[in-house]
C-alpha cells in the first residue's frame, strides 16, 4: 500500500526529486536548503491552523527535534527565515488527528533537505518512535511527512504505513538513500525507517529496519530487514537494536552488536540493492575485526554509535589506559584520534571523540578569507571533551577525512584542522556539562556558486544553562567563520535540552 501525497493536501507530481550525492558536481542539486539562523521570534505558527502568520521567506529554516517536551510528548522547532518566525510543531497540532500521547517523544529523528513532491520546496520527515519499556501502553510508533508552503509554512502531509509492533520504536531513525534518475536528474528513491525495538523470533530488541519507495504517487512499503534476513550479515540477537543508527543509502550503524563473545563491541552494515532490480543483494559488514580495519573489536566501543559518508564514530574507543577517548574510522582509510599528531586536542578519558559527526561538501576559493581550501570537511562532536578545567564543556574538530600530515607541510592549500568550542571559535561560554557537540547536523550550501560553495555546521549544545534555566539547550550555526546560537522558539524551559536531534548529519 501507498500513502499518497495526496493523503491531506499535496501536488500529486513528483518532479525535480533533489539529492545531492558526493559524486555528483556542484550546481547539479536544487539549491533550497534548511538553514538555522539566531533570530528574534516574532510569532509562534501552528501547522495548518487559524489565524497562521506568514514568513516572508520562501524557505524553512532549521528544524530541532525537542522529544522530549511536553512530558515526552514531542515537538519539533522550525525556524521560518531571517527575522521571522518559529514554527511550533507537534502530534497534537499536526491536523492528522493523531493521540500525541505523553510518551510519543516526536522529533525523535528527523531527515531534511529533499523536495519530496516536486514542488521546490523542501520537505520534513519526523519520526514518533514512542518510549521504550511502555510497549504495554505505547503506539509501535509513527513517521510523518510534512510539507513547505510557497511562503515557507509546513503542512500536515501523511502518516506513513505501519507494519510495526507495540514497542517497536518504529521511527527511532531515518534516512534517504538515491539512485541515478536516466531521464531527468539525481532523486530520492528510498526511505529507510529503523526500528530498534522490534523483537525477531523471540529475540528482545533485535532490530530492524524498514524500507520504503518514494515514487511520483507516493511512498510505498516495501520491506522489513532484520539481520535473520536472507543477505544481511550477522545474525538477529536480542538487544542489538539493528535499526538505531542510520546512515546514507542503507547504511545501518549496530553499536550494541557483539563481536563473537566480545559485548557491545559494534559494527556497521551496507545493506546493498541490485542496482536494476532495487532487489537486495549480499551486504558489506564492517567490524574491528574485519580486515582492513584498524583497531581490535574491544567490549564497549560502540563502533557505529555515529555514521556520516564513510566516516564511523566509535566513542567508547579506549587508547591504551585511557578509557571512552573514543576514535572516527574512515571506511577504506585510517583511524583519526586526538592522537593523531595533526589533529588538535589531547586524549582524555570520557572525551568520547566522534559521538557525533557531520560530512560536508566544502569548495573554496583559493583567494577565501582563509587562504585555504577544503573539500569534504568532517565535524567530529566530542561532547565529554574538557575545555581547560571546565568538565564535559564539549568541543568540535573541523578536517577533511583523508587528511594526512604531508597534507600540511609540503605548501598545500588545504585548511589545518580547528578546534572549536564555546569561547574559541564558538559563541557563549564553556561550562560544565554543556556537551557540545553531542549531536550535529548540517545546512546544505547554494549550489549556485560552484566555485565557493560551503555546508553551513549545525552543533548541538543541550547541556547549556541559561542563566538560572538548567539544561535548558542550545544550538550554534557556524556558517564559515561566523557562528550564532539559537534557542528554543517558545521560550528557555529547563530540562528542554535543545539541541539534541538535528536534521541530517550529512549533505551526502
């Protein structure tokens, strides 16, 4: 079955699908862009409602998951365009008559960036994935597919069909996966849907992930993978949580997974399609004990606790005595550390080095303000990071994955890595608990100008107090050398913890 596009209100073409695949060259994607920007909030919109004010810009802005509010409810705050407004949305106020119950945590996961009914407007997924340990109460969970008005307002679009189970947790994660479209362009194509929580033959939590088709009627099921399922490495255990962690196009990040007897360990999937058929075929499996791959699979590493590109976030990486400093493994290439003797930082236990990442297409010219030059640049999020003596203050490292210290000292163009935290480089002031950089996300940049074209950083803050308001969060929007923060549109609540799910870690 098909949830049609047509399912509230909604242009039934389904033209101009816009991706933006790393092999493809600049100009060949669509321009519009989910954007965050600091602003004053001049009005609070509903989705669909009465009385709506309307954005004088064209295009949303940045859209932070919150599932936390509204007693894990949740909600998603959706910045309209300079100097204008946030839009407030929730299951309650989606239009879609839905419960909104108190344990729906919406905004769980969200994916961005994709024109999905041809209208040239971006368009927003959001994942209702439900608590886990209420499966006796609790829906299996939701996702839902809202829609940008000419003037930058989301509509209520569709629910999408659900094949999951109480307890499911169906909606946890979501991503996007293309294929080349022969006639025309780049497009979408999949939609991969994790469900962490579903149970496979007894087993608790194993995992799986479903799969859609997003056609110009639609999007249709079409599958449910688990790792019983014929082609997929491994083998379903219970409390995997296969499905938690997703990356691009069938990428599957397995961070609880046992390594033969060794516990948590982690490891990452490639679930691969014919490239005709759509069919699945054999997938690709990476461990630390996989050849080729740095490192020994070690109890706790977590390996796929974070994926953006080819890069994988391992936090629970202990270097020698130093426990949870954590590494990023590029596929195919070396292992980075703060051990790495060009990238800047020091090894410290708890540091959890590349809890989060974020890959962006980077293109500068030469004659920038920076005198450098940068391509696929990789944001690495340390959020246990000590700034001076101020604990788990958190930072971010900015380097090109591949980046090799030759890079830097044969008179290369190439931008040196940075370390950014509250402070240096980042607005605000590192305090204790803040965490930056526990989550990331990314903000296309325009396409249009392919000589200087740069993915704007997202950088998650939910520790950070403001003023008396504990936890109250934050975000920071660093576009080139210039980062602003932004906080939640209906006002500093405590325990909000803004912040903690961004749109999209990566532009490809």
């Amino acid at each position: 079955m098909s949830v049609p596009f047509s399912a509230v209100s909604m242009p039934s073409a389904l033209s101009g699908l816009s991706a933006r695949p790393g092999s493809i060259a600049p100009g060949r994607w669509r321009r519009r862009a989910l954007v965050v920007l600091s602003l004053p909030v001049t009005a609070v919109l509903g989705v669909a409602g009465a009385g709506m004010a309307v954005a004088d810009e064209t295009d949303f802005a940045v859209a932070v998951g919150i599932p936390n509010a509204n007693s894990g409810a949740g909600e998603v705050d959706v910045r309209m365009g300079v100097d204008c407004c946030s839009q407030l949305i929730s299951e309650q106020r989606s239009g879609m008559d839905l419960p909104g119950a108190s344990s729906a945590r919406f905004g769980a996961a969200m994916v961005s960036h994709y024109d999905l009914n041809g209208d040239d407007n971006d368009d927003l997924l959001v994942g209702s994935p439900g608590t886990p340990g209420l499966e006796e109460t609790d829906q299996p969970g939701r996702v839902q597919v809202f829609h940008q008005a000419p003037n930058g307002v989301l509509t209520a679009g569709a629910v999408l069909e659900n094949h999951a189970e109480p307890g499911d947790e169906f909606g946890a994660a979501l991503a996007v996966g293309w294929k080349e479209n022969t006639e025309t362009r780049y497009g979408v194509r999949d939609l991969w849907v994790g469900a962490p929580g579903h149970d496979v033959a007894g087993k608790v939590d194993a995992g799986a992930v479903f799969r859609y088709e997003i056609s110009e009627t639609g999007i249709t099921y079409v599958e449910t993978i688990t790792q019983d399922s014929p082609l997929v490495p491994g083998d379903a255990e219970a409390g995997d949580r296969f499905g938690e962690i997703l990356g691009h196009a069938g990428m599957v990040g397995v961070p609880h997974e046992d390594v033969g007897t060794t516990k948590d360990a982690g490891t990452v999937l490639l679930l691969r399609k014919d490239p005709e058929t759509d069919a699945l075929i054999l997938g690709t499996e990476w461990n630390q004990d996989t050849v080729g791959v740095p490192g020994v699979a070690e109890a706790g590493d977590h390996f796929g606790a974070a994926l953006s590109g080819g890069a994988v976030g391992v936090p629970g990486e202990d270097i020698g005595a130093i426990k949870d400093a954590g590494i990023v493994q590029i596929l195919g290439g070396k292992a980075i550390s703060q051990n790495s003797r060009w990238i800047p930082g020091k090894v410290e236990t708890g540091d959890r080095f590349g809890a989060a990442l974020s890959m962006g297409y980077r293109i500068q010219e030469n004659d920038s303000s920076r005198g450098c030059f940068e391509i696929d640049s990789l944001a690495i999020g340390i959020p246990g990071e000590d700034v001076g003596t101020v604990k788990d203050a958190g930072s971010v490292v900015l380097t090109l994955p591949k980046l090799r210290s030759v890079n830097l000292t044969r008179g290369s163009q190439y931008c040196p890595p940075e370390l950014l935290s509250q402070g240096h480089g980042l607005p605000g002031k590192a305090e204790a608990g803040d965490q930056l950089g526990a989550s990331m996300g990314l903000r296309p940049g325009d396409s249009e100008h392919e000589n200087s074209q740069l993915d704007y950083l997202l950088i998650g803050v939910p520790g950070e107090d403001v003023g008396t308001t504990k936890n109250a969060g934050r975000v920071i929007y660093r576009e080139r050398d210039v980062a602003t923060s932004l906080g939640y549109g209906g006002g500093n609540v405590s325990g909000m913890r803004f912040g903690t799910v961004l749109t999209y870690g990566a532009a490809y």
